[in-house]
C-alpha cells in the first residue's frame, strides 16, 4: 500500500508541476518515475538503487505526445503497460547494482532541458495524501469527456430525446478538450473505428450516448463504432473551444451542450464539473455499482461479492487474500453482461 501512494504521489506531483503534454510529451514519461519508485520500494531497493532504477526506467522511456495523433492506434492503450514493465525491470536491474544517469533532471540535455523549465517539487513534504485529488470516471471515455457525458445523457433522459430526432449537437469545451477529443491539436475525428480512436473522440461519445443512453464497454467494440448509425450522427456533432471554460480549466471541467432537433427544438445544459470529480466525487455504492458493471462478464456475483468485501477490509486482510480472488477472475468474457450501467 505505500508503495502504491508512492506511486501516486510521484506520477501526481509529477503531473502538477510539468504540463507534459503542452511540452510535446505524453503521460507516460513520468509513468516511468513514478512505477520505478514504487517497484525499487517493493524490491526493498535503498534510496540510492531507487534513484538508480528511476534513472534507468525513464532515460529509455520517454512518450511522444503524438500517440495521441489521429489516425490514433492501439498503442496508445498498450504504451503505459509497457513503460510500466521496463520501470519494474528497471528496478530489478538496479538491485543488481546496475546504476542509471545521474543527469537524469538538471543535467546536460535531462528532463529540465527537454520541458524547458525547472522542475519544482517539495519532495521534502512527507505527506501521501494527493490519492485523494484523483478522480474516478463515470463513463468509459477520456476524463474531460465526462462533464460532456453527464450533460448529454441528462438532456436525452429528461426530455426523452430519440436520437433519430436529433438534427444537429454543439459540444464547447476547454481547449485542451477540443484539441485532445474534439478535432483541434491531434487531427480530424470525423472518422473513428476502433476503441483507440472513440474513446478519445467526443463527437463519436456524443453521438454513441444519444443512440445508446450509455456510454460502456459496448459502446468501444469496434462493430458499434462502425456503424452507420453512429457515424451518420457524429458527422453532426460539432465541438468547438470556449475561451471561459480554458481560462476556468484544470480547476474545473466544464462542457456546454446544445442540441437541436429535426422540428426546431432546441435545448441546452452548462454542466460544471461532473460526478466522479473533485467536487462531486463518486460514493462507494456508485463505485461498487461500476465495478458490478465493468467485471459482470469475468466473475460471477459470488466472487465480485468476495471482491469487494475483501477491498473493504483491506486495513485489516493480507493482500494476498485479494490476489487469490482476483486470479480467480476470468481473462475473456464468459458470463452474461446484463448490469444496465450506472445512472
């Protein structure tokens, strides 16, 4: 466990202090700080091998932004997976006394150099607390597409909107947003299909969660991507950057959403944040329910009940009573998907 709010306190200080992705870089750069800190700290490496191991995993591993450029592929999903391998065996290279670049933050041509700024983290601050400014997500999209969820499920919900009604949907966002997911920075998103590309795509999540009223697992297989009905109505989504929602952002994640339909309706919702969020975060009952959810098709109900009391009583039980339950998880779905999704 302190291994784990290690992890988390890196990859987040890290995150705060350094815009990676304004910089040209991906999340998974400090990935390689953080889970090589975590992992020497698991292999009960000194301060001195931990600093090896961090120089090691991340000198090999800088992420280029431009796994986020369309056309996007898998291995946007599959690069942290990999960074987080090589930062474990990272780590058990510097148990063997393996030592890394010690240039590695303020040195010729390191990390200082290539942001183009200096780093400044008060690593002399011992608390462990930063888990609790993480968020969860509601839906299964990228974190600033679920104030734009939330807000186009609550029209459709509340003045019963039937998609094939629905002649055209202005989504305004922050910028950061609209160049990520709405068409700005890294390319067109008028053409998503595979799960790579929609989940990262607000046009298609806007227009997935009109036809569906959810936005799950499902709403990611590549055939429901494919669609013709999917793709006819996200080419009639329209996201564009709103100056008021950048200057408000990252303190607060909003989303305007307007929707007209065929005989001239119009409706709107400003959402200000979102469920799951810093503001509003998810109770345990709303977690427990997506975890119901997501895992329905690889555990039956009486080991997602074990599951779950055992996260429960995680103070109190050995970790390795989890790990027992969670092996026991089946890798493909084998079990019928019947839970409707959160609300």
């Amino acid at each position: 466990m302190l291994a784990l709010a290690v992890a988390y306190e890196i990859q987040c200080r890290f995150s705060a202090a350094v815009p990676v992705m304004a910089k040209g870089f991906n999340h998974a750069t400090q990935l390689a700080i953080s889970a090589a800190a975590s992992a020497g700290r698991l292999l009960g490496l000194s301060a001195v091998e931990i600093a090896n191991a961090i120089a090691i995993a991340t000198v090999d591993n800088v992420s280029l932004a431009c796994v986020h450029a369309e056309p996007v592929s898998q291995w946007k999903g599959f690069s942290p997976g990999m960074t987080g391998m090589r930062a474990i065996y990272a780590a058990s290279l510097a148990r063997r006394g393996f030592e890394g670049p010690s240039g590695l933050f303020e040195g010729p041509d390191g990390l200082g150099r290539m942001f183009a700024q200096s780093i400044d983290i008060d690593w002399e601050d011992p608390t462990l607390e930063i888990v609790s400014q993480t968020v969860l997500k509601k839906y299964c999209s990228l974190i600033h597409g679920q104030p734009v969820l939330e807000a186009v499920l609550d029209l459709k919900r509340r003045n019963s909107l039937i998609a094939a009604n629905v002649e055209h949907v202005r989504c305004d966002v922050f910028q950061g947003a609209f160049d990520f997911a709405g068409g700005g920075r890294y390319g067109s998103k008028d053409h998503p299909q595979v799960k790579e590309q929609a989940d990262y795509n607000l046009k298609y999540l806007v227009a997935v969660a009109l036809l569906d009223d959810q936005v799950g697992p499902a709403q990611l297989q590549p055939v429901r991507i494919q669609a013709p009905d999917a793709q006819a109505l996200l080419a009639r989504v329209e996201v564009r950057p709103d100056e008021h929602f950048t200057a408000r952002y990252p303190r607060e994640l909003n989303a305007r959403i307007t929707i007209q339909t065929k005989d001239q309706r119009i409706f709107v919702k400003e959402q200000l944040g979102y469920e799951g969020g810093l503001t509003n975060p998810m109770s345990w009952d709303q977690t427990v329910e997506k975890f119901h959810w997501l895992s329905e098709p690889f555990a039956d109900e009486d080991l997602r009940g074990r599951l779950i009391e055992a996260v429960q009583q995680l103070d109190s039980r050995r970790i390795s009573d989890l790990m027992v339950l969670l092996a026991q998880v089946r890798p493909t779905a084998v079990f019928p998907a019947t839970h409707p999704g959160i609300q």
